[in-house]
C-alpha cells in the first residue's frame, strides 16, 4: 500500500469514509485513496479513503444506485473536507431524489470547502475561464493584469503589470474571475490578465 494510502487507512480506520463499508472474512470491499475531482492546489488533503462500489460510482465506471448513498446521512458530518466536497456532489447530483435535499440544507462547510464542491458540479454548459493568451485559468492560480483597469464600484485602478494570487472563477461568467488588488477584493475580466506559473 502507497504510503497516502496507508495515511488514509489510518485516518478512518480502515473503513470506507462514504459508506462506512469495511473488509471482513466474508467480504473484500477493497479499500482505496480516491483522488477528488477539481481539487484546488492549494489544499493538501484531496483524497479519502473509498470502497469499490463508491469510487465505481463516482467516477462513473457504473450507474449510481441512490440507496448506497443513503449512507450520506452519517459521512456528510465527516470533519475531513475532502469527504464533505464528496458528499456534497452526490448529495447535489442526486437531488432528484428528493431526500438528499434536505440533506444538502442542513451540511455546515466551510466556505472554502463549498467553494471547492461546488467548482466539482456541472450545471448546465461547461464554463471554461481562459486568459488573454487562451491558457485555461483554475481557482489558485497566479494571473498578471495585462492593462490598467478601473474597478466598478470605487476609485481604485488595478495597474498594469499588478501580480495577483490565489485567484477564484465567477461560475456563472466564463469572462470573469476575482482576486486581491492590494486588500481588496475585486472582479476581473479574463481578457486582460494573463496566467503565471506559481515561482513568478
């Protein structure tokens, strides 16, 4: 076993973190790290510790049964934020189902955490946030403003040539993504940055 996987086995026991399934002399649920999707990089912790049948239904290998997953029930009060970000899709792509609604209301997350579910979920068309040079942009990254740019809403100017870290996309508007100018928070539009590797 990997040393992450050993880390993982320790963590939760030795116990799927979702379902809560567990190898016995009968049954072999074959335990393994799942690495969760979109996972920002600035968060060390991005795997959990999954049986077989929840990883083969997230990744979708095979069709979602909605009763294994009644098992949310206790694993959506997982302290691990990996395992919250995992609850939190399924319970999201299950809402169909009506139960998983109530479900998703009563989660506490921290904001980061939710930001991180949420930026996992496909609603509607896929929204691609892309620099001026047409490099896909990704929550963490580091951009530059290529021009000097007013900021709607008060006196300040974004300067050309301004590093700004650690940015974050505005789902719903593929042109724009937020960042600190200075202390202050502000919304950017992907024309007129450019995306740095993390040394710059």
């Amino acid at each position: 076993m990997s040393d992450l996987g050993k880390q993982l086995e320790e963590r939760s026991g030795n116990t799927c973190e979702i379902c809560a399934a567990t190898d016995t002399l009968e049954v072999k649920v074959s335990l393994e790290a799942y690495e969760v999707p979109d996972s920002p990089k600035n968060v060390k912790d991005t795997a959990i510790f999954a049986c077989e049948t929840c990883r083969m239904q997230l990744k979708g290998d095979s069709e979602v049964d909605p009763n294994h997953w009644r098992a949310l029930n206790d694993s959506m009060w997982s302290t691990v934020p990996a395992v919250q970000v995992v609850a939190y899709r399924m319970l999201d792509q299950l809402r169909p189902e009506g139960w998983p609604v109530d479900l998703i209301d009563m989660m506490y997350m921290e904001e980061d955490t939710k930001q991180w579910a949420e930026d996992g979920i496909q609603r509607g068309p896929k929204i691609v946030h892309k620099d001026a040079n047409g490099n896909i942009l990704h929550r963490g990254d580091s951009i530059v403003i290529l021009k000097d740019l007013d900021v709607k809403g008060s006196s300040l100017i974004a300067k050309r040539g301004t590093a700004v870290r650690n940015i974050s996309l505005v789902h719903e508007n593929a042109n724009q993504i937020e960042g600190k100018v200075g202390p202050t928070q502000v919304v950017l539009l992907t024309q007129f940055v450019k995306k740095t590797s993390k040394e710059e």
